[in-house]
C-alpha cells in the first residue's frame, strides 16, 4: 500500500552564506503525489529560491510516475534558471536517476552535507 508524500519546504544558508530553499519529501511519490511535489515546488518564489536542495532521505519508494513529475519539476526548475541538487536518495533510486538522465538536471548526493559541500 502507498504512504502517502509530504512535502515541506525549509530556507537555509549554504556555507557560503547563500539561501538555499530545501524541499523535504517523505512517504513514497507516485502519480497521485503531484499536489505534493508540483505543488509545493510551483510555490516557490523562482526569483528567491535560486538554490533548491531535494531530500529524498524520508521517502520509501518512487515509482515511474513518481520520476515522472521529478522530471517535470527539474525541468520547470531548469526553465526558471535555479540550481537544483538531490540527496538522500537509495543507491537504487540513484542509479535510476541517473539512467533516466535527471543528473542533466540535478545533482546527486548521498546526504545533505554533500549537497551543501557543492554548492
């Protein structure tokens, strides 16, 4: 059975002393995740959120729609100049991302500190 996404957005400063706005999903994203991925991402001031982290440490399970919209956001992501990083994902998500060709979108990294490390 699905759990159901949530999604909660944190501002925080990158080392450099930068805003970086984080986007904390939990449960498992799938199609009926949009309102919580898309969502929540349209949100976003594109002129603020310059920086956006996605954590994915809390989320159980993505399936091929769940990449789908994760597409769909970096692309908006892409459109609208912002640079996007993604940590916390399992390395079999990892490796689905990448086969997929979401790294042309997104960095990956394994923890937050990493993502923050690069930026």
């Amino acid at each position: 059975m699905q759990s159901e996404t949530k999604a909660r957005v944190d501002q925080i400063n990158s080392p450099a002393g930068h805003p970086v706005t984080v986007l904390r999903f939990e449960g498992d994203i799938a199609s009926t995740s949009k309102d919580a991925v898309l969502g929540t991402y349209q949100t976003l001031s594109k002129e603020a959120a310059k920086l956006v982290l996605l954590d994915f440490s809390k989320v159980d399970y993505i399936n091929s729609s769940g990449i789908a919209l994760v597409i769909q956001m970096l692309i908006e992501a892409s459109n609208s100049g912002q640079k996007v990083y993604a940590f916390g994902l399992s390395p079999h998500f990892t490796k689905v991302f990448t086969m997929v060709g979401i790294t042309k979108y997104a960095g990956l990294f394994p923890r937050e500190v990493d993502a923050m490390a690069a930026l």
